[in-house]
C-alpha cells in the first residue's frame, strides 16, 4: 500500500472516529424497544466510550421497567459504574450506597443478583482508595498505605516472598 494511501485512511478512520465520539445523546428512544434493546444499545455505547448515551438508555429503561426488578438492580449497577468510569464518584458511590441498601431492605432483594452486591462493595472500595490517594506524587506510597490499614496487598512483583 502507498503511502498516501495509508495516510488517507488514517485520516478517514480519525475523523469517523471523531464523529462517532462527537454524537449526541438522543433525544428520545423508540416505544417499541424491548428490555433487550436498551441493554444491547447501552453495552454499545459502553463499548464507543459513549457514556453519557448509555447512560441515557438505562435511565429511560428504569422509568419504562421500574416493575422488572431483576433487569432494574442491573440498570442501576451499570448507571453506577459508569458514573465510576466518569469519574463522577460522589455520584456512583450514591449510587452503589442505594444498590445495597436496596440488598439490605428490598423485598425484593431475593430477586437481584448476588454479583451487584459484590460489585458495588468493590466499586465503593475503588472511591476509597481513590479519595484516599488523590492525586499525590507519592500515590504509591498513599496506595500502599491505605492497603496496609485495610488489610489489602498490592502483589508487587518486588513485594512477594520467594
């Protein structure tokens, strides 16, 4: 291949790339979409780096489903971890607070997925650690610190016995 034309479909891939990036939320989603579509359009946009779409999908998923309540824990969970992934923090802990309440309290709680319960616990633990580093030039004296007082390992090759 040429060399102009590489450089020409470098630049096409960029720029579809930057359109893709570039695309807005929706304004709305079609009625007839099925719990199975916002799952599969959210993972999606997950999958582009497009958050704030896939987050629209699960938020317009628990305003049509609210009744499902298996498929509603797992909404949340995704609205949380992407607000991780976001790193709206203060947010995503508020969310993954509410999630196990929600195990704690909820009838319905028979219902969910242990797995949300565990993610969300380790999820919370991330923000910890997070707020609890910042953004210290000494971060892995800070990170191994806060393992050390939650009794965590941070399996360094140089910190394992032989």
């Amino acid at each position: 291949m040429s060399r102009r034309l590489t450089k020409v479909i470098t630049k096409a891939a960029l720029f579809a790339l930057l359109l893709s990036s570039c695309a807005s939320v929706p304004d709305r989603v079609n009625p007839q979409w099925t719990k199975e579509m916002f799952f599969k359009n959210a993972q999606e946009a997950m999958d582009e780096y497009r958050y704030d779409t896939a987050l629209y999908y699960y938020e317009v998923f628990l305003v049509r489903f609210h009744e499902d309540q298996t498929r509603t824990i797992t909404a949340e969970y995704e609205r949380a971890f992407i607000n991780y992934k976001m790193e709206n923090y203060k947010e995503a802990a508020a969310q993954y607070n509410e999630i196990l309440r929600k195990y704690n309290e909820s009838p319905y709680a028979m219902l969910y997925p242990p797995r949300f319960e565990q993610l969300c616990e380790i999820g919370l633990k991330n923000i910890e650690k997070k707020d609890f580093i910042g953004n210290s030039l000494l971060w892995r004296v800070k990170e191994k610190q806060w393992a050390e007082q939650n009794d965590e390992s941070l399996n360094d090759i140089g910190d394992t016995e032989s």
